[in-house]
C-alpha cells in the first residue's frame, strides 16, 4: 500500500545461516555470544511450515547490512515503491524498470520469490494520467497496456501481483477512483482478467487495508470476491494489508481469513506493521511481539493463508513516522537493524526458538549504513543494558581489504586488515540503557562483508 520511507525507497545449510545471523548483527556483547536473531532465519522456519516470510524493500538499500538481513530472513520480497504505474510509467510510453528488475534479480540470486505491487491503485499514478481527460473507451486501452506491459516483462519470474490495491472505503461502499469512475465498478474484473491473459501462472489477488476483522470493508471485499468466483473471473486470493496498531488485533481475524478460505482462495498478510505512540517503551514492544505472534498464528491456523509480509523490516525504511506524526517502531527491526521482540515472537509462531542477547551487558553493532561503487559509510552503536561504561574501545578486523579513510565520533588506526577505533574525549560514558554511536567513510572492492566487533 504505502511508500517505504526512502522514496518518500544453493541457499547455506543451518549452520551457515547462524554464522550468517552472527556476522550481519555484527556485534559481541562483551565475552559473550552475538546472538540476537532467531537459532533459524525466519525463512527457514517458515519454509518448513510452507509458509511466506516476506518483506517489502526499496531497491536502492540491497547492500550492506540491509541487503544480508533481507536475503538472510525472508524468502518473498514485494517492492515497495518500484512496480507502482507512477514508478515504471512516469512519461506516456516512457519506462523506467531499473528498481523493479533490482529487485527481482536480487530474489532471484537469493532464492526468493516476488509479490508484484502494485497495478490499479489510487495513488502513486502518473500525472499524465491522472490528469488526462479520458473516455471509457481510451482509458479501458490504456489500463490493458500497462496491465499487459508490466505483467508481461516480468512473465513467469514473479509469484503474485495485487491486480487491484485498495478498492473499498471504510463503509464497503466502492472508492471513487479514475478507474471506478470512468470504467465502471467492473473495471476489478476487467484488470484480473487482463493480468491472466498477461501471465497466466502468477496468482492474482485484491489487496485492501481495514479488512483484517470482519467488518462492513472486508464484508464487501468477501462480496466482491464471491461474486467473481461465479462469474468465473481469474481470482487467486485475497491481500489482507495488516497496517495495525500496537493492541488492536482484531479479535476476529482468524475467523475473517478462514471465512475467504472457504470462498476457495488464498489469503495473505501483505503488509504487516504494527506502530506505537513514540517513545517505544519495553511494555510497548512487549505487547507489540504479542501483536505480531497473534498476526502470524492466526495465518498458520488456516491452510489457505499463505503466510505474512512485513510492510519494511527495519525501522529505518518504515513509512509510519512520515504519515502518522509521533508514531514508529513499527517493524521487527530497529533503526540499527538490530532484532526487536517482535521479530523472535515472530520466529516463535513460526515454530522456531530464539535466544535472546544477555542482559547487564554492552554491545558493540557495525552496520553499513550507504554504500556506492567504491566507497561507503559506515557506523558503529555501543549501547549498554544493565551495565555502563566510563570509556570504551572498538575492535575489528576486515574481511575483505576495506579500508577507513576518515572517522567521527571515535579515534580510528588501521593496521592491515585489523582497526581499532575508542572514544573520542565527550562520548566515553555510556551510562546503563544509554548508548553512543560512532561513524566512517571507507572504500572497498569486490565485497564489503560485515565484521564482527568487540569491545574492550
């Protein structure tokens, strides 16, 4: 449904997947273990429960720490921005697919699978169509090519598409629309039955928001959907959005997703998050793991549903705080992409145990924060959580020949492949619950794997 932040943007055995998990949280809490992610990346957990772990991503962050956590983690991506019209189409006939073939090439090389999103939607259109005068006639011409142009270049590379995203107001009344208003209430069928003829082997589905509970919108989405199974009209399934708030799960979810079940589709959480009033407190994100737990149990409950994508998995790429003033943290991950009670409770609906970081403890996260063709930034955060520090020492060593070339916040050398970095005179107490961050510009070539870091 909505913009990800930044455009407001043979797989290993387990073993290997832990040793992946470890070395992209980048961190070592004192002496002990760096083990903040789940014992499996939620992908495998969900693999083994035929299930979808899926993440919207912004083409542009598939590197660096964002790009191993979203191949690591998830085994479906929906772009977030880069297949809607106004994205692919911004000139008439004029196409940019640089994001959208990114994306699809990055699952492909990770073996993942692509939720395409989104074709007809209300917002996030060209100008040059929106502000054509068009009749019926132009415009049905008009959405059959983009639907048989887009659906078409990526033809048996991607899962599902949303065909129609957000057609209902909040009464189940159907939303006026340049779509609605010009082609009729039919123009659903129309577009399904166009992106059939266009790739007859990806599934086809009507995404919405507010339809998570059985309610008056997901009532008329559940209308809808039954009519056009009699009609015989392409129709796969059902997009529940799932843009929630921290304690209000519907408390008839459940029940809502087995009732399109038994229409004889699939259903999917297409675009889970779950945002609190800010600041986040540990009751808050204690309730928001329960929130999430909830969202994914009540998928894994029924056969048809055919698993969650989160709406960005990482704070720092969330559309929230733009949209909903004073509101955030509404994603499994933190700015810092470090694991937040959610993503474990995540982990454990899906059957999976989790072993938290220990407490009375500091740590010390790398993260790469931007990255270009030779060169990137990238940053270091020691937080302490029962424990506290008077100074502190940052220790590394690079896997790959990188090199720092300029650093702030901390005093870095560099010999050879190990880098030591400690605090600069104002930042080198780190009472407890508080933390200091410290950054660099570096260069490399080939790779840019992240090392582990220790603190001394």
């Amino acid at each position: 449904m909505r913009a990800l932040r930044s455009l407001r943007s043979l797989r290993p055995g387990l073993l290997a997947s832990l040793l992946a998990g470890v070395v992209a949280a980048g961190s070592l809490l004192l002496a002990a273990p760096a083990s903040h992610a789940a014992d499996a990346p939620l992908r495998d957990l969900a693999d083994a429960k035929g299930k979808v772990m899926g993440t919207a991503v912004t083409g542009s962050k598939l590197t660096g720490t964002y790009g191993e956590i979203a191949g690591r983690e998830f085994n479906w991506l929906t772009p977030g921005n880069a297949m809607k019209w106004g994205s692919v189409e911004p000139s008439r006939g004029s196409y940019n697919w640089a994001e959208a073939d990114q994306i699809v090439d990055f699952a492909e090389a990770h073996g993942q699978r692509v939720r395409g999103h989104t074709l007809l939607w209300h917002q996030q259109n060209p100008g040059w169509l929106t502000n054509g005068s068009w009749t019926r006639d132009q415009l049905s011409a008009i959405v059959q090519d983009h639907i048989a142009t887009e659906v078409g270049r990526y033809k048996g590379r991607l899962a599902a598409w949303d065909v129609v995203n957000e057609p209902f107001n909040e009464d189940g009344t159907y939303r006026r629309t340049l779509f609605h208003d010009t082609l009729g209430q039919d123009y659903i069928a129309q577009a399904l039955t166009w992106a059939r003829a266009a790739d007859p082997s990806a599934k086809l589905y009507i995404n919405d928001y507010n339809v998570e509970g059985v309610n008056a919108k997901s009532t008329a989405l559940y209308n809808l959907v039954k009519s056009l199974k009699e009609r015989g009209v392409p129709i796969d399934g059902v997009g529940l959005q799932a843009h929630l708030i921290v304690g209000q799960v519907p408390s008839t979810m459940r029940q809502n997703i087995q009732r399109f079940a038994d229409l004889g589709v699939d259903v999917a959480i297409t675009e889970l998050d779950i945002r609190m009033q800010l600041p986040a407190t540990q009751a808050k994100l204690t309730q928001q793991a329960a929130d999430y737990k909830a969202v994914m149990n009540a998928c894994v409950a029924v056969a048809r549903c055919t698993g969650v994508t989160v709406w960005g998995f990482t704070d720092s790429d969330s559309w929230i705080p733009d949209t909903f003033p004073g509101q955030g943290a509404a994603t499994p991950y933190d700015e810092n992409y470090q694991p937040k009670p959610a993503y474990h409770a995540l982990a454990e609906a899906l059957g999976g145990t989790t072993t938290p970081p220990p407490t009375g403890a500091c740590s010390a996260t790398y993260s790469v924060t931007s990255q270009w063709s030779t060169g990137y930034t990238g940053q270091v955060r020691i937080a302490c959580s029962g424990a506290s520090l008077s100074s502190w020492k940052a220790d590394w060593t690079f896997g790959a020949g990188q090199r720092i070339t300029q650093a702030w916040n901390a005093s870095c050398t560099q010999s050879g492949a190990a880098v030591s970095c400690v605090n600069a005179p104002y930042n080198g107490s780190v009472p407890d619950g508080s933390s200091v961050t410290f950054g660099f510009n570096g260069s490399w070539a080939g790779s840019n794997p992240v090392p582990v870091v220790t603190l001394g």
